[in-house]
C-alpha cells in the first residue's frame, strides 16, 4: 500500500482494507512529475517568475475534489491561496473546505471566508488586514457637507 494511500486510510478517505477500487492511478508511488500542475488552467499565480516568498498568490477554481491536490502544493510552498467554489457541487465544496482547513490547521495557518463561497488560506506568516483604516473618524472623506 503506497503512502499516499496509507495516508488517505488514516483520513478516513479511502476503506482501509486491501481493496484497490478506491485506488486513484494519478496519486501512484513514483518520482513527482515536476511543476506540472502549475500548468492547469485552473490554477494562476500571480508573477510566477517571482521566487521571494511573499511576492506570489494564488487563486484557485476547482471542478472536484480532485483538484485539492494543487491547493496543498501552492500552500505549503507558502503562497496565500484564493479558493474559489462557486462553480462546485456542494457536497464536493465541502470535502474541498475540510482538507483546506486541515491543511491550515496543520501547517499553522489560517482559512477565512472572504465571500459566498470563496475562502482565502494564508500560511503562518502571513497577518491579514480587514481593510478598515484605524483612527477612522465619523463623517470621513466623503462627507462634502
């Protein structure tokens, strides 16, 4: 039994018993093939020349479950991840949220819904800003009266 399959057997994903149905030929042992899942279209990266931690994010838009693999990758190499499931059936939505805040949990990070649907997965370094200016007065910039 490969180690991915060890690992998904842990996760309560796959029985954990010998039976190889459930056995995904794209998660075979083997060499990594390189780089190749920065090719799906799915998947863009700000500046992917860039090589400074902190200089790239990722947005994300998975059909299936499938396509949690690519999130992992991004955030373990420390890029923030936009992931975007509007376009998913809910139950596989949700399979896509629980590995994702595993992944942060595991890794320190954080996950935060930033709309219906659309979360934003930042690594341990990272501190995210509300957007709300401190010192805010009543009546700001825009009040012309």
């Amino acid at each position: 039994m490969g180690s991915v399959r060890k690992a998904s057997a842990w996760l309560g994903l796959v029985d954990d018993g010998d039976d190889e149905r459930y056995y995904d030929d794209d998660y075979a042992e083997g060499p990594e093939p390189g780089d190749s899942w920065v090719t799906n279209p799915k998947v863009r990266v700000a500046d992917e020349t860039a090589q400074e931690q902190g200089t790239r994010i990722a947005t994300v838009t998975p059909d299936g479950f499938r396509d949690a693999r690519g999130i992992g990758e991004l955030f373990r190499e420390g890029v923030p991840v936009i992931v975007n499931l509007t376009g998913m059936e809910p139950n596989d939505a949700k399979r896509v949220v629980d590995f994702a805040a595993g992944l942060t949990f595991g890794l320190r990070g954080s996950i935060e819904r930033v709309a219906n649907r659309v979360f934003l997965l930042t690594p341990a370094d990272y501190q995210v800003l509300n957007g709300e200016p401190t010192g805010r007065t009543n009546g700001g910039f825009f009040n012309q009266s």
